[in-house]
C-alpha cells in the first residue's frame, strides 16, 4: 500500500511537472518567453526514474537516495521560490531577473506582490505540494522498509 501510494504520488509530480514545463495553459503557466525546458525537464525527470525503481524495489539504499533527492528538490524548489519572496535579496537569492524575463509576474499569483521580488505562482505552489507530498510517502515507505528489516535483524 505504501508503496503505491509512492509512486503514483511520484507519477502525478514528475508528469504535472513535465507538462507544465512543455505544454502551454497560460495562466497556469508562462512559457512564450521561457527558454527551451528541456534541460530544466531532465534534472528532474532523470532522477525521478531513479526514484521509482527505488520504491518499486524497496531497496533500503534506495529509497534513503529516493528520500534524500526528493528532500533536496523540495528545499531547492523553496529557496529558489519562498526565500526572495520572505527575505528579499540575499546571498543565495541576489538576481531576480529570472522571474521577469520569463514572465512569471503575469502567471495566477495566491500572495500579493512584496516590492519587486519573485511572488511564488500558483503553478510551482502546486509543484511543491505535490513534491511534498512525494517526500512523505517516500520518506513513509523507507522507515517502513527500515523499521522492518531492524526487526528482522534483532
């Protein structure tokens, strides 16, 4: 059951964040001005790959790596997002031309714009639910798969 949940959790975030990543249903999303996704698609698709087949296998290493990449790309997803909009600029978020030249001021916004700092848009608030959601099923299975094999040991 744990595991199920996992990866269909998994399926919904790595497809929503291909398809918003490709297909354009402004104003969810911007992409006229983005540039080619394809990259952006990757770093997360390819590691996503690795990630199911480590909750397919219950592999214990597995889904410890499966755990930690979904940790990071959470946290990422937050600094590059929440950290300017809260504190403004800062050593880990000094330029935030990114978030105008690809347009993301025009995309539906839940919070009110804060001077001229990046407003997380609805489309990436849904991105992080949802890899939030991928880290505590994943995180769920792996102390299951953990707690199991120290009872077994002991």
């Amino acid at each position: 059951m744990h595991r199920r949940n996992a990866l269909l959790c998994l399926f919904i975030m790595l497809a929503y964040f291909v398809f918003t990543n490709h297909v354009s249903v402004f104003p969810w999303n911007n992409l006229e001005r983005a540039s080619p996704q394809l990259n952006s698609t990757l770093m997360g698709l390819i590691p996503g790959v690795f990630v199911s087949v480590a909750i397919w296998t219950r592999s214990r290493l597995g889904l410890w790596l499966a755990s930690l990449w979904l940790l990071v790309w959470l946290v990422l997803q937050l600094l590059q997002w929440w950290l300017p909009y809260l504190t403004g600029q800062s050593i880990l978020a000094e330029d935030f031309s990114w978030y105008f030249v690809q347009g993301y001021q025009q995309t539906l916004h839940w919070l009110p714009l804060r001077a001229d700092r990046p407003v997380p848009d609805a489309q990436h608030n849904l991105l992080q639910l949802l890899s939030m959601l991928c880290l505590l099923t994943t995180a769920r299975l792996t102390l299951g798969v953990t707690m199991r094999k120290l009872q077994r040991l002991g």
